[in-house]
C-alpha cells in the first residue's frame, strides 16, 4: 500500500511540473509567462492622428500562480530605437494576489500603475480564458517604419519583483508611404505655317523737317548698308519666301504732333522705296506704318542721359499722354535755352528714325536639312523640328544637349520646354528649380503641366498647393493628375 501511495504522489508531482512547466519559465531567478500566453489576430493600423494595437491575448494554457501579477505593456519603439510610446498595460492578476488587492481598493490604496491599465484580469487556471486587446496612442511620423515589442513585468507577494522580459511581436507597423508619382513629356505643338520675322531699327538721320534718304548724310551709309545685308540675310536663304515687310517712321517733338504725323509718315514712305529699289523686293510686299513723335524714344533717352531735369521733364510725359502739343509748351517752360539746344544735339537727332520688320515663311525640313540648320540658323526650326534632332542622337550626347539648349532658347514659353525643363530638375533632386521653372507660367489649359508642377510643389513640401492644382488638373480629366491626388493625400496622412 505504501508504494502505490509513492507511485501516487510521484505522479502527481510529475503531473504538476509539467503544469508548472505549461505556465511559466524561469531563467536566473526571472520568472516569465510569456511562453504560455498566446496573442492572436494581432494588428496596428493608423486613423487619423491615432495608431491602434489589437490582437486577441488567450490565457487557456497560462496557469498564473496565486501570488503573482503579471503586467503586460504593448510599446512602440522607432526603426532606430531612439523613441518609443507605451500602449495601455493589460494585467493579470492570480487568485490570491486579486484578493490581495480587491481589500486593498476597498481601504483607498491608490496605484498608479493599475488605475492606467485597460483590464485588470483574474486568472481562473485551468479555464478557457481571453481578451480582445485595443488600445490607441497619439500617431508620430517617428513611428513608420518602427516595431511593437511586449514587455513583460512579474511581481509577487508584499509587490516584490520577480521578473522582466521582453518579446516582439510579430506584426506589421505602419510601412512609410513611398509616393509614386506620374507624370508624362508633353509633345511640341504642331507648327503647319511656320512665321518668323525679324526687327531692326534703322537710325537713319535725317535733316530737320526733311523726310528724303540721303545715303552720304552723317553715317547714313553703314546704316544703309546693314539694312541691306540684314534682308539679304533673309532672302538669300532657299528655304524662305518673304511675306511683308513693314517699314515705321518717327519723328522728333519738334513742331505740332499733326505735322510731325506728316512728316514720320513721308519717312516712311521714302525708306520703303529705297529698301524696295535697292533690294529687288517687290513693292506689294512693302507696307508703312507711321506714329509721329517718339515720345517713348524720348523718356528712354532722357533716363538714361545725364540731362539736369531729367525727372521733372518725364513727369511731364507721363502727365500730358493725350495732348502731345501741350506737353511740349508745358516741357519747354521748364527749361532754359541752352538746356533745350542740349536736347535737339543730344537726343533729337536719334527721335527721328525708321524701323523695319521683315516677315516670312519658312517650309518644314527633314531630319538631315534640320541638323543643319540648327547650327546656321535655330530660329528657322519648328520646335517639333528641333525636338526631332534631339531624338536621332543619344540622351547623354553634345549634339542632344545643343538642340534641347536651341528649344529652351528659342522657345522658352513652350508647354514642352518648360515641362521638360521642369522634370529634368525633378530628376536631378531640385523640385524648387521646377517650381521656379514653372510657377505662374502655367496656361489655364495645359493640365499635364499642372500636374508636373503640382508633382514639384508636392517634393517642395507645399501640399496644399500640390492638393489644389492636382485638383484643378484632374478635374480637367488628366489621370496623372486624379492618381496624383491620390498619392499626396498618403504622404499628407503620415506627416
């Protein structure tokens, strides 16, 4: 009989080790629970300005010892460990140590620690057990990318210390939101007719109250002789037909605004004889035009002479604009003799002029006649024509870089230029250089460039501008810009 009851009892403790074993480990005298604590349905997701942990905490195979209460806290720790944010504790209390503490609430004892917690539980062992776990934190940009660790506290009777451990949980936080932004090259706008023209100012002089061309009259000749050589420029060329060329004269103050009317238009009429006698142009290509007095001639000169009374005589330019005759008294009373001579030496004499605008057509060109004429004369080129050099070279080649230089140049308000030039910035890491490159520059119908624009406002921190233009864009049907929205509103959430 004896050595069944040893057999007896030697089970039992056998059966009670393993028990023992289920429910908790110790290592160096620090005792954990966390082995037998199964947390499932684990999850950390963001709402608005909070992020929430849940995860269902099962408690079936945890067998706590009377005596012992076990802390649970939930921490936020950043991916560089430098930060961390503590969820509310969960606490499980033994049978014993429950009591403990229900006669110690009952006499007023306050504790800090267990007024925080979301639960207090008490350990039925043996018995199916468990909780929904969820509790919040404020959000902080330091959190994304981080890690959720449970940490683990372990106390027995009289509050003393029995164990500290520590165990992640395997759970993804908050993965940064990594912006994809789209954007798209935009084509050069067709140019079926190409126009050019060029302007010249042909500072002629002419005698006073005279209007004929006098070739040997002061430098009259090399003036001449430019005027000359700047059509044959234009009309040498095969690629061209000229269409019109315009002819302005001016005149000097001098005098009534009706005559000096008169006398810029007969200017006008005699350089457009000469320039047609002399350069083989057919006379119905030839037009006049005519303003009389100069005055803007005039203020400029005047700025930008060392004339005494400069400033008081350009407030009365800027006063009489719709009676010319009487801004000339009003001028003149200003004055003394000598001070007007100085005017009709000075400044006079460059007030009575013609200027000449040659306008023409240019025909298309195929890719060979383009790569030429990119070097000899740019301004010929259609922007397209220009676009389709670039591209029969390699991206990383001089000849590339020339003709994107050539578009930027020579057609620097283009939707494409400014689009390219604005995401090349883009690329190179300098979206304040698009903004700058883009920024009140933007025609109200062109929504893809909106939405590169948009794009740099979003790299520059600018959100609310990115928000409203990829709003103005994408309610326009620009798709870049509809996914675009999209994309910054992710990046503004995580801020």
């Amino acid at each position: 009989m004896k050595a069944y009851l040893n057999i007896i009892l030697s089970l039992s403790a056998l059966v009670c080790g393993l028990l023992q074993a289920a429910a908790m480990t110790e290592r160096d005298g620090n005792v954990s629970y966390l082995d037998a604590i199964s947390l499932g349905n684990r999850e950390v997701a963001k709402s608005g300005r909070e992020v929430t942990l849940s995860m269902d905490v099962v408690l079936d195979s945890t067998k706590i010892r009377t005596q012992h209460t076990v802390t649970l806290t939930p921490v936020m720790i950043s991916a560089d460990s430098t930060r961390e944010y503590a969820f509310r504790p969960l606490i499980i209390d033994g049978r014993t140590r429950h009591k403990v503490f229900l006669r110690r609430d009952a006499l007023g004892e306050e504790y800090a620690e267990r007024d925080s917690a979301l639960a207090i539980i008490k350990r039925k062992n043996g018995t199916g057990q468990d909780y929904a776990y969820v509790s919040s934190i404020p959000y902080s940009r330091w959190m994304l990318g981080g890690r959720v660790v449970l940490r683990e506290t372990v106390s027995g009777c009289a509050d003393c210390g029995e164990g500290r451990s520590e165990c992640p949980l395997e759970v993804p936080v908050l993965p940064e939101f990594i912006p994809q932004w789209l954007t798209s090259r935009i084509e050069p706008d067709p140019e079926p007719v190409k126009h050019r023209e060029e302007s010249r100012v042909a500072r002629l002089q002419f005698r006073w109250d005279r209007y004929d061309i006098l070739g040997w009259w002061k430098d009259n000749a090399a003036v001449l002789d430019t005027v000359t050589n700047s059509i044959a420029l234009v009309k040498d060329k095969d690629y061209i037909a000229i269409t019109g060329i315009y002819v302005a004269g001016y005149a000097s103050p001098e005098g009534t605004w009706e005559y000096n009317m008169k006398l810029s238009r007969n200017r006008a009429r005699s350089f457009a004889r000469y320039i047609a006698a002399h350069n083989d142009v057919d006379t119905t290509l030839m037009h006049i035009e005519w303003s009389g007095e100069d005055w803007a001639g005039f203020r400029q000169g005047l700025s930008e002479s060392s004339f005494p009374k400069k400033d008081k005589v350009i407030e009365v330019i800027d006063t009489y604009t719709e009676d010319r005759n009487e801004c000339e008294r009003q001028m003149r009373r200003l004055m003394t003799r000598q001070e007007y001579v100085w005017l009709l030496r000075n400044i006079y004499p460059y007030l009575r002029h013609c200027t000449y605008r040659v306008e023409y057509e240019v025909k298309g060109f195929d890719l060979e006649q383009a790569r030429r004429v990119i070097r000899e004369s740019p301004s010929d080129l259609s922007l397209r024509e220009m676009y389709m050099v670039a591209g029969s070279y390699g991206s990383d080649s001089e000849e590339y870089r020339y003709a994107m230089d050539m578009a930027a140049k020579h057609y620097p308000d283009s939707p494409a230029v400014m689009g390219d030039r604005a995401l090349d910035a883009i690329a190179c890491g300098d979206a304040a250089e698009a903004v700058a490159i883009l920024e009140g520059r933007v025609p109200e119908d062109r929504y893809e460039l909106m939405n590169i624009l948009g794009v740099a406002y979003a790299q520059t921190g600018e959100y609310d501008k990115a928000r409203r233009i990829f709003g103005i864009a994408a309610g326009c049907g620009c798709e870049n810009a509809r996914h675009n929205l999209g994309q910054v509103a992710g990046v503004v959430d995580q801020l």
